[in-house]
C-alpha cells in the first residue's frame, strides 16, 4: 500500500515505463549503448592493425601496437563514459519540463498523487532506461573483449560499469533538476550539458578531479585492471553526495512551482 | 444546500499584478455553476487554485471540506478537472488513459474496467477506445478529456472553458453531457460563452479584473438586473432606414444599450412608460417598415455587458453582491 508521500507511485512508474518502449526511447538508448559497447573491445583490437596497414603501403614502419586488455578498457571507459553523458542528457532533458510544457504535468498533479511520487517515477525510469543501457553495452564489451583479450574477472568489469553507470547517474541528475526548473527542453538539455563542461573543465585540475563524478572513469578503468585506484571512495562519496543532493533540490523546487495547462 | 467550495478572502498576485482580489464565493453542492468574465478577469487563476495548481498570496478558500492548501492527495480524490485544451499522452489509446487515470484514482481489476466501459459509453467513445490519443479530433480529445473526468465520480468537477474550441455540434454535445451531470456532482465551469451558461447552468459569478462583479442563482440575476428590453425587427433591405432608427434610439434620453445585429436591434429602456409612448413614433420617424415590436426579458448577455462590457456603465455597489 502507497502512502500519502508516494501516492500513486505504482500507477506513475508502471507509465514510464510503457511510455519509453512505446516512444522508442528505451529501444533508441538499448541500440546506441550495445554500439558504444560492442566498439569498444573492437576498436582496441582492430585499430592497431589499421594503423599498420596504412602506415604500410606509405613507408613508415609502425613498432609497438600490441592490443592490450587496458586499451579495451579504456575504449570502453572513453566510448561509453565519454558519449555516455550526452544520452544521459537527452534522456533527462524533457522528463519534467515536456510535460509542463504539453500540460500533461498539470493532468496527472490535479489526480491524488504526490509530486515525490511524480518525481521519483521519473528517476527509476530513467535509471531504468539508463541501467538498461549501461547493461547491453556491458554484456557486449565483455564478451567481446574475452573473445579477443582472454579471460578478464567478470567482478572487477561489472565494477567498472557500475562507476560508470555512477557518473553518468550524476550528470542525468543535474538535467533532471534542469527541467524541473524550466518548461524548456532545449533550456533544460542547454543547463544539463553546461553542468558538464563545468564538471570536465574542474576535472582538468588533478587536485580537483576526484571530486568531480569524471574523476570516476580514471577509477574504474584502475578497478578493471586490477590496480588500485586512487581517490575511488572520494569519488563515490563526491558523486552519489552530488546526485542525492541535486535530487533533493530538484524535489524542492518541484514541491515549489506552480503548474499550467499546455502552453497556447 | 452545503457548500461544495467556500472562498474567503482568496487573493493572487503576480509581481504587481493581482489576478485575483479578495474573492469571497459559496457555490453550493450539487449545482452547475458558470464562472463568467472578460479573457484576463481571473477565472483561470481560480480554477488553479481550487485545483492546487497555484497556491494563494492571501485568504484561504475549501473544497468538500479540504483546504486547498492542505488537501492534498485526499482533495484530489474527490475532485477532477478538465482543461480548456486538454493534452494527453499522445501515443496512449483512449482506454489506456482511463485506465492509467482510474489507477491514479485507486482503482483497480473489475471496478476498473467497468468505470473504464461506463465512461467511454457516457462520452460516446467506445468505438475510438482502441485509438491512440493523438490521432484523436479536438473534440474527441474534449469528450476524453470529460471522460476522464468523470472516472473517479468526483465530488466537484472543474472544467475550464470546456466547450470553447468546439464547434456547434461538439459544444452541443459536450454541454448536454454536463448538463446530465447535474444533481450528480457539483460542476463548476469558467467560460465566457454566455450562451453556454444560460443553457445549463443554475448558479453564476461574473469576474471582472479579478473581482468578484455578482453571484446569484440566473434566475435571481435576471430579476435583480431585469431592465425592460425592446426588440424590434424590421422588414428586410431596409439598411438606411434602420441606420436611422438606431441614431435616433441611440439619442433618446430614456434608451440604453442599443444592439443590432442584422435586421433586429435591441434596446434597454431606463424609463419603461416613455420608451412605450415613443417607439412606434421613432420607427415612424426613421420611415422603416416594422416586422416584430416586442418586450422581452433581458438575457444573460445583456446582464454581463451591463457589469462588465460597458465603461460608462455604474454599477451600484450596494446591487452587488
């Protein structure tokens, strides 16, 4: 049974959900993500090779690209991570701010449901989506990178994925709360990608990098290899404290703002 | 009778702008009640604060007995609202909606699907149930919108100006389902059709610049405003003639609001005995051929033009409510 703080909670989820197979969304993501995962390994594998081939027929010799496991590693850390951010982004952007836009965050909020619930079928949605995502693309990488690589512990490459998964939690938060402040997508997706950069241009600094969820990937890419990352508690606690503190923003705003009918 | 909502002193202000200015209003239970005014007098305001879409700068207001600003979920339960352009999720089917909307509501299994078949039957959308929404007309979409609405058997049902984006036959439509509704729910509807609001609504409020002008059963309104209308209809093609007439109504000192529409002009008389003695006379006087001379009771329009559409109009304090 749902209490008044989560009313409706089911109802709202059980929407989400439908809506993003029957709008292609989850689909979409599914494609893009088992792409980004299936070219990581090869590209590590094959890019070597292409590289000698053309250097070849010009008369360059090209000495010591040997394919190793940490280049698949990276690639998938760089490739998933790295693109990872913008659908992360295109996911979040219009979550809130499509349906104040169209009105239909109007429709369900005069219903006797709570707007935490409104929210928080929203997130699970897309973590979902984007958990979804962050599995195809894994299931692939490691599969292909066994085939090419050898045997690699299946443990440490989930853990990997989960800090990635982690980091890019923490930029789809930051255009959550983006379009719960805007009516615009555009605006929203526009916030969301500033967040970003903001982040990216601090994690230049060394000092500063394991505050900032980019600082995850160098970890992850550590824990895949078996070594010991640097800062990986630093970064977690940095990033999950920038996720759940951008949510509770977002809930306050959102608790907050007054809502109209489609925009005419 | 109870009151399904009760405003006390209900006010909103946008920056220096204020929508709404100390409304007080009682609307009773059980009654179809029509919110009247100009585009810009408040109505759509007080709709969102009734339904918890806004919240009120001042005074507080209930609805079957729930603070709008406490309500709540147990509020929401017992109301519903339709939009005056209502927008669904577009690449849902008519049902799923209902059912998405009755899931919201609690309800679930057998209930579910029978409020679902009752209230596609009741809005005449059993055939289109199986349709996703946005390939829905806008008047299906209307039709939706109130089936929705009545999904949960609300309490009070808002609706903001339901029929005006329809056209003849989808209004008509539309506001005979409301009209069914009466004794059922209360029904409280914003529009500034006139027309709509004589045909099925017993109670009105007319806002104007976000106050509250009147508020009175129509029948009251008709009384307490009742000021003796003319209404003559001339022969046809006879456009210099009444040309004429309507310059020489418009002169005479016991005659306001004059109208015309077509070959008919209309005319309130301030002093009854002297606009009898002088109307045949003026007809006379602008030599058109009279095809109808008659007294009729003031409509709705002529009340709501007299409040609210004419500038020079005065309106004593002590007449409103």
């Amino acid at each position: 049974m749902e209490t008044q703080v989560l009313a409706g909670f089911g109802a709202l989820l059980g929407k989400e959900l439908r809506e993003a197979w029957r709008t292609g969304r989850l689909p979409v993501t599914l494609v893009i993500f088992f792409i980004l995962g299936a070219l990581s390994p090869l590209a590590a594998y094959y890019t070597p090779e292409l590289l000698k081939n053309a250097a070849g027929s010009s008369g360059i010799q090209v000495i010591g690209l040997t394919p190793t496991l940490k280049d698949a590693i990276g690639q998938y850390v760089k490739n998933v991570g790295g693109n990872g951010f913008l659908i992360a982004i295109l996911l979040a952007m219009g979550s809130i701010a499509r349906e104040k836009e169209r009105g239909t965050a109007a429709f369900t909020l005069t219903k006797p449901v709570s707007r935490l619930a409104f929210l928080a079928a929203k997130l699970v949605g897309l973590l979902v989506t984007l958990g979804l995502g962050m599995l195809c693309a894994t299931a692939v990488a490691y599969a292909y990178t066994v085939y090419f690589f050898g045997v690699t512990p299946a443990g440490r490459f989930a853990v990997m994925a989960l800090l990635v998964w982690l980091a890019l939690v923490a930029f789809m938060a930051l255009t959550f709360l983006a379009s719960a402040l805007t009516r615009s997508t555009v605006v929203a997706a526009s916030l969301g990608f500033a967040a970003w950069l903001a982040l990216a241009l601090l994690s230049i600094w060394p000092q500063m990098a394991p505050n900032t969820p980019n600082g995850l990937f160098d970890a992850a890419q550590a824990v895949a290899l078996s070594q010991t990352p640097t800062h990986l508690g630093q970064s977690v606690i940095v990033t999950s404290a920038l996720i759940v503190a951008t949510l509770i923003v977002t809930q306050v705003v959102f608790a907050r703002q007054e809502l109209t009918g489609s925009a005419t | 009778m109870p009151n399904a909502i009760h405003c006390a002193g209900l006010t909103k202000r946008y920056g220096a702008v204020t929508a709404l200015d100390d409304l007080r209003l009682d609307v009773p239970a059980g009654a179809v009640f029509g919110l009247l005014g100009p585009n810009g007098a408040g109505k759509t305001t007080l709709l969102r604060l009734l339904t918890g879409l806004a919240h009120p700068t001042a005074g507080d207001a209930t609805v079957v007995g729930y603070d709008i600003a406490t309500g709540g979920v147990g509020l929401r339960q017992r109301i519903s609202v339709l939009e005056q352009q209502p927008n669904y999720y577009g690449w849902m089917r008519g049902r799923e909606l209902l059912e998405f909307t009755g899931r919201l509501f609690g309800l679930r299994g057998a209930e579910l699907r029978k409020r679902v078949d009752e209230t596609l039957a009741t809005t005449g959308l059993t055939e289109a149930a199986q349709r996703t929404i946005g390939g829905y007309s806008g008047g299906m979409r209307q039709r939706l919108g109130l089936a929705q609405a009545l999904i949960n058997r609300p309490q009070v049902l808002f609706l903001d100006e339901p029929a005006s984006s329809l056209d003849p036959a989808g209004r008509h439509d539309i506001l005979r389902r409301i009209a069914e509704l009466r004794g059922q729910a209360t029904v409280f509807m914003s529009t500034h059709i006139l027309a709509d609001v004589e045909r099925i609504c017993d109670h009105v409020a007319i806002l104007n610049h976000g106050k509250l002008v009147v508020a009175a059963t129509v029948a009251e309104l008709q009384e307490r405003y009742a000021r003796p209308t003319y209404e003559i209809e001339l022969e046809p093609r006879q456009d210099e003639g009444a040309d004429a007439l309507e310059a020489l109504l418009r002169a005479a000192p016991w005659a306001e609001g004059v109208t015309r529409a077509g070959d008919t002009l209309r005319v309130g008389a301030r002093d009854i005995r002297a606009a009898s003695y002088a109307l045949a006379p003026l007809c006379a006087q602008a030599g058109v051929a009279v095809a109808r001379l008659e007294r009729g009771r003031p409509s709705l329009e002529d009340i709501f033009l007299r409040l609210v559409g004419e500038p020079t109009a005065q309106v004593d304090p002590e007449e409103v409510a």
